[in-house]
C-alpha cells in the first residue's frame, strides 16, 4: 500500500504533484512560534506544521529573519498570512517560497477585532471576490501551494450553500487546497476563545463539500483532539488539522509519522525528546534568548504521567532566572527517572 505521505494530490495549477500532509497542527497565534515547531519535530518529522499568522505588513516592512526564519528541520512548514490586498499578498508568496517555505496559506478563519480591524480573517468571508484576486494574484507569483484556512461561515452567512459558494470562487481563481474550520465565527460578540468554542460543529458540511468538489485537498479543523478521531475523518476528507491538543498534549503526535505516512522510523520516549532539545536550547542561550521562550512549549511533553507536575513546576519556575540554560532540563530529567 502506497504511504499517502507518496501519493499525488489533485492538480493544482503550475503545480501538479505535492506530497499529501493528511495531518497538520493549526497555526496558534503565540503557540506555533519556530521553537515550539522544533520540538515538535523532535516528536513527528512528517506533519505538516504552520507559522503564526503574520501579517503582509509585517512581511514587507518588518524583520524578516526574526518574523520568518526557520531551521531546517522545521520542513514541511507553510507560512499563513494575513492581508487583503493581492499585490502586497503576491509578494509574501515570492518571499515564502524564497526562504523555503513548502506552502503559503490565507487567513479567512480568525475573528478576532484586531484582525477585523485590519479588514482579513473570518470577515473576509464576506467578499469571495476580494479573496479569489488574492489567491489569483499569490499562485501566479509562486510554485509552491497557495491554501486557505477559513471558517464554515461568519455571522448570518452560515448556510451550506453560503461555504459552498465560497469555495467554488475561490477554486475558480486557482485554489485547490481549503483547511476548514468546521465552526461558523461570529464577528461581534463572542471572543475568540469562544469563537473555538460556542458555535456547533458541522463535520457533515465539510464532508459534504468534499463530496460535491472531489478533486479539490478538503481538510477538516476544529474540536479533533486524538489520533483516532483523525482516522475517522480521513473517510470524509483528505486530511485532518488538529489545534489546541497539539499544544495541551504534543506527545499526541508520536506515533503520528507511522499512523499516517507509513514511516517506520523508531519512536523517541518522551525523555528521549527532551534531551534532544538540549543542543537547540545551549545554541540559542548562546544568541541570548531567555531559556523560557523554549521550555514554555515543553511543559505538557509528559502530559498525563507519573513526574508531569514536577516537570512543569522546574520548567516553570527554574526558566526565568537570570543566566537559566540546559541543565535546567537536565535537571528536570532526573525527576522523571
């Protein structure tokens, strides 16, 4: 049986064949950050991971290496993006694909009021038009996949057929790949926790849609938080995105390279993890980072055993000391033994 990590995906414009990701961690504002990814990688090599969202703004006349920058272990990674305006968003493909990035996606699903404000995200829903130019404008700037991260709805546009005609549009302008958020998002009145949260799910609109556009990539979001549940969706769609368990439980994701690409590579403990984080963490104390921008990410590695509270509380408390570096995770180690 051919791994689906091997298998084409449908034909997207200038760009024929790209490996299938049929599992991914959501872009989290303040949580997907480049060494939250390292580590991940220290647990799965073959899921597909996202930046935070930045916006084209920043992009353009920002730092770019502090912004963008990666290691390479990082791959596959895909950039998503915020903006509305297509030449400004064109550019941001350019420089993605550039840099080495392996997809560049669109934020149409955040509702947040600071994003609103900057007119993209979820209330960019509203005009289909507006985001076809966009997605136009950045495949013909680049070879690399263009992607759209969009919610089920927004406010009163919430029918199936509001969605479906969204995503016809936009498959009209080029776009092939659509990570769903099977929630609608309500743009006044509920914060964006709550946008996570309060509105139903409709996983049988989403499959729905991947019955009616078979030869667009249909990848589902929202409330999946097990392998299992990934499995199950995987008869519906092409691929499962899963967001705050990755986060709450990344050890999740162990077994995920051979569940999901037939890779048969050994998995690492979870201790095994945490040491191989320590050159990462003593290269980057040597640049002058604060030991905690690291071992924030890593205080739910033991999520669930025997040790996890002490863990957290050396990470937690030992990280923000002045000079702080590896041997705090040598240390937090010996506990777990």
């Amino acid at each position: 049986m051919t791994p689906l990590s091997e298998m084409p995906i449908p034909t997207q414009e200038k760009s024929d064949r790209f490996p299938i990701h049929p599992l991914s961690i959501a872009p989290m504002m303040d949580r997907t950050d480049r060494h939250y990814r390292y580590f991940m990688r220290q647990i799965t090599r073959r899921t597909l991971l996202y930046t935070e969202m930045v916006t084209s703004a920043a992009i353009k006349h920002g730092d770019r290496a502090y912004l963008l920058g990666f290691s390479p272990q990082e791959n596959p990674l895909a950039l998503q993006v915020g903006g509305d305006n297509p030449q400004d968003l064109a550019e941001c493909a350019r420089i993605a694909e550039g840099m080495g990035y392996d997809e560049i996606n669109l934020n149409v699903g955040c509702p947040s009021d600071r994003v609103q404000s900057g007119h993209f995200g979820a209330c960019l829903m509203k005009t289909p038009l507006r985001v076809a130019q966009c997605i136009e404008a950045m495949s013909a700037a680049t070879k690399i996949p263009v992607s759209v991260k969009h919610r089920i709805g927004v406010d009163d546009l919430d029918r199936y057929e509001d969605m479906q005609n969204f995503v016809r549009i936009l498959s009209e302008s080029g776009c092939r790949r659509f990570s769903i958020h099977a929630r609608k998002a309500w743009l006044q009145g509920l914060s964006p926790k709550d946008n996570r949260e309060v509105p139903p799910l409709r996983y049988a609109d989403v499959h729905r849609l991947k019955q009616e556009f078979p030869h667009l990539f249909i990848e589902i979001n929202g409330g999946l938080i097990t392998l299992e549940q990934a499995h199950e969706q995987l008869k519906y769609v092409d691929a499962v995105m899963i967001g705050r368990a990755a986060y709450d439980n990344p050890y999740l994701f162990a077994t995920s390279d051979r569940e999901f690409f037939g890779d048969e590579t050994p998995i690492r403990s979870r201790l095994e993890v945490a040491e191989a984080m320590i050159a990462y963490i003593d290269e980057w104390m040597a640049k002058g980072l604060r030991l905690h921008k690291i071992t924030r990410h890593m205080l739910q590695l033991f999520h669930g055993q025997a040790g996890s509270r002490l863990w957290k509380r050396i990470l937690t408390d030992r990280s923000c000391l002045v000079g702080a570096g590896s041997e705090v995770i040598r240390e937090a180690i010996t506990t777990i033994h």
